[in-house]
C-alpha cells in the first residue's frame, strides 16, 4: 500500500542521515532520502519505506494483519516527528546568536522518535559512551537473535531482537566490560517479564523515575530515550561529547579548543533554549558529524 503522508513544513530531510547512521543490517535500511525497516505489530509482522522526494513523503507498507495499518503509520508519524510545526520552535533557536544562522539553513529539523520502545532503550543502553560506528557493529551482531520477518521485503529480512531474546542469548554475543552486559541483560530481563515498563504514557519523570535506580542507566540515556520515545522537545545533555563539539564549532572554536569545554558551562549556555532544547541538541549533533 501506498500513501503520501501530511506534515507541516518546512521538512528538513536531515533525519534520514540520523537514522542511516545507525541503521541495523536486515532490520533497517536507509540513505539521505529514504528509510525502510521491518516491525512486530500487534497483529503480526510488517515493514515500510518512507521516501523524500524534496516536496512530499511517500509511504510505501506491508501488514500481515489489515488491522495493523493505522498503528504502523501512527509509529511512522511518530519516528518522523510529523505531526509537530516546526516554526515556532526554529524562530525561538533562531534568537539565539551560535545557533541563529544554522536554523536558518537548516529550517524544519525534526527529532527522530521511534517505532518500539523498548527496542530504544537497549538501543541507547547499547550505544552510551561508545561511538555510533561501535554501537551499530554491536546491534548487527545481536541481529543473529532475531526472528525472521514474515513479511521480508529486499534486504529487510529480521526483527529487532526482542528483549527476551537479548536476555536470554545475548551474553555470548555482548563485548565490552562486563558490567555494561550485565546491566543490559538484566534490564532486556525486566522488559521481558513486564516488570519495566517504557512507552508514551510515561513523562520525563515517571521514566527518570524507573530507569535511573537501575544500574548501568544514567542521566545521559534517560534523555536519550525522553527523546526519543516521549518526543520530549526539551532535554538538553551536557555530558555528551558531541554536543560540546558542535557547539564548539558553532561559535568558532578549533577542535582542542572545543574538547575544554565543560558540562557545566554547556549547561548553562543552554538555559535561555528552554523549551527547546532537544531541538538545539540536534544542531550541535548536526554540526558535530560534518567534516
């Protein structure tokens, strides 16, 4: 089936390169004006692509199940951040002098949401304080996990591992300190028996409530996964290397020059974003991966 899906412009297409970077083999699959994936729904297996064309989105899915069509564009609204109107908040990071001409080159930036939540927080667990590169090579390995799509579409061939699945196999495939798997594999646990529980209905404190007790999970991954799953416009992370670095960039720094900036002065450039912050996130992401 395909259809065209509404947004409110401008549409900057940058979200597709955010998704490509870490898109898992035979799960996912993506470049700078497309993005496809398989995914459990409630009714049974699917997949879609969504492609750019520079005016409209085009959305291109299978189902197993009929039934699951308006949950499947409702996770892809969501994935895409479509259903917010990106000028009020471009005209607010706009005011702020290191990010005034980069919004005005880059109008419509989206925050990258998700299609499962849980899949999220092993994702962001996974990949804290180690590189997109290296967190990426460790989610295709867990790939052999999997189960098979029913609905195999090209090189779209997998599931995303379920936590049951990470939990009970992924210790044999897991590198790195061994406190770090331990702490993933006792949170895909929880996910698992339902003892933890992640989606929508949760608010930035109700998650910060259940995750931050939990060791292996710090300030850093609760607002990743406040991002990503809430789609929280307002999170601002001090501590991550690549935001210092943008922002560096931004105002002119070299790179040495960059790497002496502290959280607590980062923190404290960022107030007078609020509520925007998770959109200004994004900027110094954005500039940070450019060469």
């Amino acid at each position: 089936m395909a259809i065209t899906l509404d947004f409110t412009p401008p549409f900057e297409p940058g979200i597709f390169d955010f998704l490509a970077a870490r898109a898992v083999a035979g799960v996912e699959e993506a470049d700078s004006a497309g993005y496809a994936r398989t995914l459990a729904l409630p009714g049974g297996h699917g997949w879609f692509h969504l492609v750019w064309d520079g005016a409209t989105l085009q959305l291109d899915f299978d189902v197993e199940d009929p039934a699951d069509a308006p949950a499947l564009v409702a996770r892809v609204r969501q994935l895409f951040n479509l259903d917010h109107d990106p000028s009020i908040i471009d005209a607010a990071l706009s005011a702020n002098p290191v990010l005034a001409r980069r919004v005005g080159e880059l109008p419509g930036i989206r925050l990258p949401g998700c299609v499962d939540a849980h899949e999220i927080l092993i994702r962001a667990m996974i990949g804290q304080q180690i590189t997109v590169a290296a967190a990426r090579t460790a989610l295709n390995q867990l790939t052999a996990l999997s189960t098979p799509s029913r609905l195999p579409h090209g090189s779209l061939t997998t599931l995303f591992p379920s936590p049951a699945q990470i939990a009970d196999g992924g210790r044999g495939i897991l590198r790195g300190p061994q406190r770090r798997t331990d702490s993933i594999l006792a949170v895909a646990g929880l996910l698992a028996a339902g003892t933890l529980e992640v989606g929508r209905a949760d608010t930035p404190e109700s998650l910060a409530a259940k995750l931050l007790p939990l060791p292996g999970i710090g300030p850093w991954t609760v607002g990743y996964v406040c991002m990503r799953v809430l789609g929280s416009p307002d999170v601002f992370l001090p501590t991550d290397a690549a935001v210092r670095n943008g922002y560096g960039k931004l105002r002119g720094d070299s790179p040495a020059e960059a790497r002496t900036i502290k959280a607590p002065e980062l923190a404290r450039m960022a107030e007078p974003l609020r509520p925007w912050r998770s959109y200004a996130t994004l900027h110094f992401w954005r500039v940070a991966g450019e060469k």
